[in-house]
C-alpha cells in the first residue's frame, strides 16, 4: 500500500508528470511537495517516494483526460513545460480543483480559481508560435540545416508537429542551447536527441552528407514519426 501524503519524486518527463497524477487519481496520493529525481537532496526527511514513469498508464490517463476537458489538459501540459519552479505543486491543485467539478462548471471555474495557470499556458503558447514564425522566416531549413535556439520555455516538444508537416522532405535539427538538446528530423523520422554543443558542426556535416546520398525512392516511401508530439 503506498503512502498517501509525502514528497514525491519523478524523472522531470510530462509522461513521468502523468503518471504521478494517475497514481493520484486512482491510489489516493496527496503529494506535499513534487520534485524531479535529480534535485533530490541527501539530506531529505522523510525520504520522498520516487513514483516511477509507466508510458502505457501515462498514455491512456492522457486520452482519459482530453475526453473530459481538452482545454485544461492542454493549459496543464503548456504550463509544465514552462519549467517553473514548483509548477509541479501548483499543477497538482489545479489538477485536483478540475477533476472535483462537474462537466459544465469545469472550463469556466477551473480559468477564475487558477487564472495563473492559464496565464503561464498562453506565454509558453505565444513562444512556440513566435519561434515558429522565425524560424521560417529565417529560411529554414533552406539556409541551414542546423538551427540553434535559446526559448525562456521548453517549447521543442510543442513545435515538433509544425516543423515536421511543412519539412517533411527534408534534414534537419533544431536545437535548444539553453537545454542541450534537439529536435531532429532524418530520413523521414523525428526525435529528440540529447547533444553537446560542441557536437553540432559534426552533426550539421552528418546531416548534409546524408542527404547528398538519399535515393529518390526512398524521399516517396512512407513517412513515419517517432516523437513525441505536442497537443496542439
């Protein structure tokens, strides 16, 4: 049987998040604190619970809760990806307040009581969108194959279904300097990969070499992704 009320530890993913709120939902957690593993301290008492990232609940929690209110889920997802600190915490009383309304009250109450968690939402929102029009307008991937990004919000997961729609045909890598890591578009397939910076010229000349040797029957082969992608 699990505790109940304690801290709580997670691996920092939005999946290892959701599994979190499936454990509260159905196993009666009331998390006190939420932390990511990697900022636990030695000194920590009680020790936290570690509640350990399952894809397949994860997965099905998510459809579960876009089938009730696809406008909160999304602010929940946009807001955790902004990275605050203790957003985990708030996210949690704002998942609990949502999941006590009914259908009706839900949008309108959830937006009055936690306006601050909408608010975050739309900032992180805004980002995505602006990045995405610059780097267009920077003619990319046309100019480079590589493009470096600094966001003030982890915004490379929700830009993911943009830029792999309109370069299908294309190689290339974004990447976020301030989080050391890309978003990579090969062969027809888009990841998140996690390089140093130091590696990106190495990894502009793999990109550019490979495509030089694409057959062109492969370009017309059916497109796959692997990522993970944004809710919007």
């Amino acid at each position: 049987m699990k505790q109940e009320s304690g801290i709580y530890l997670y691996d920092g993913s939005f999946n290892g998040f959701l599994t979190l709120l499936f454990e509260v939902r159905y196993h009666g957690l009331r998390p006190m604190e939420i932390h990511k593993l990697n900022e636990q301290q030695e000194a920590l008492f009680p020790q936290p619970n570690y509640i350990a990232t399952r894809l397949k609940d994860a997965k099905t929690f998510w459809n579960s809760l876009r089938g009730q209110n696809y406008s909160a889920l999304k602010a929940l997802y946009f807001a955790f990806l902004s990275e605050e600190e203790n957003i985990e915490i708030q996210l949690y009383h704002f998942f609990c307040a949502w999941q006590k309304l009914n259908t009706k009250e839900k949008s309108m109450a959830a937006e009055i009581s936690h306006k601050e968690v909408y608010q975050l939402a739309a900032s992180v929102e805004k980002e995505k969108r602006a990045i995405e029009i610059r780097l267009v307008h920077s003619d990319f991937p046309g100019t480079s194959m590589v493009k470096r990004i600094k966001p003030k919000y982890n915004v490379l997961p929700l830009i993911s279904r943009y830029f792999r729609t309109r370069f299908r045909e294309e190689d290339w890598l974004i990447y976020d300097v301030k989080r050391k890591y890309g978003l990579q578009h090969k062969n027809g397939s888009l990841a998140f990969i996690h390089i140093r910076p130091e590696q990106l010229s190495i990894k502009k000349n793999e990109i550019e070499a490979q495509k030089s040797f694409i057959p062109a029957s492969q370009l017309n082969e059916k497109r796959r992704n692997h990522s993970m992608e944004a809710v919007a």
